[in-house]
C-alpha cells in the first residue's frame, strides 16, 4: 500500500477523535422546556434564546384571520353560485 503505518494509524486516532467530538454533546445549546408555543408563520420553536412569547401588537394575527375570513368568503359564495347546477 503507498501509505506508510505511521500515517494510516495518523488517519485511524484522527477518525476516532472526529467520531468522538461528533456524538459528544459538548456544543449542543440547552433547549426549550415550557409549554407548548402558538404556531408562527415561520414554523420556528423556541430555543434558549427565546422563549415563543409574541410581544406584538397583535397585526399578524389578525392579519391571517383576515386572509382566512376572506378565503372561506370566496369558497362559500362559489359554492352558493353553482348550488342550483
């Protein structure tokens, strides 16, 4: 084989080392441990850096009401437009 002994066992301690540091939990940040959060748009869950408290004033919420309010509008006057089809 072209490499040497010194390099292959070089290789196999440097191999160990990466398994080793990859399922140690050394660099994992502390997760969320409340209650359950409100879905967001985004889909996020609350991390140690924030705790899924919505601190606006309330506009997206009542924005996707809104859109919903107006989906389901246009859904039921179709179905009121073709009912007698």
């Amino acid at each position: 084989c072209s490499l040497s002994f010194e390099k292959k066992e070089k290789l196999k301690y440097a191999a160990e080392l990466k398994m080793e540091s990859s399922t140690t939990n050394i660099s994992r940040k502390p997760l969320y441990e409340g209650p359950l959060p409100t879905p967001n748009r985004f889909g996020i869950m609350p991390g140690y850096r924030w705790d899924a408290v919505n601190r606006g004033n309330g506009f997206e919420h009542k924005l996707l009401i809104r859109m919903n309010d107006k989906g389901s509008f246009k859904e039921d006057e179709y179905k009121w437009s073709v009912a007698d089809l």
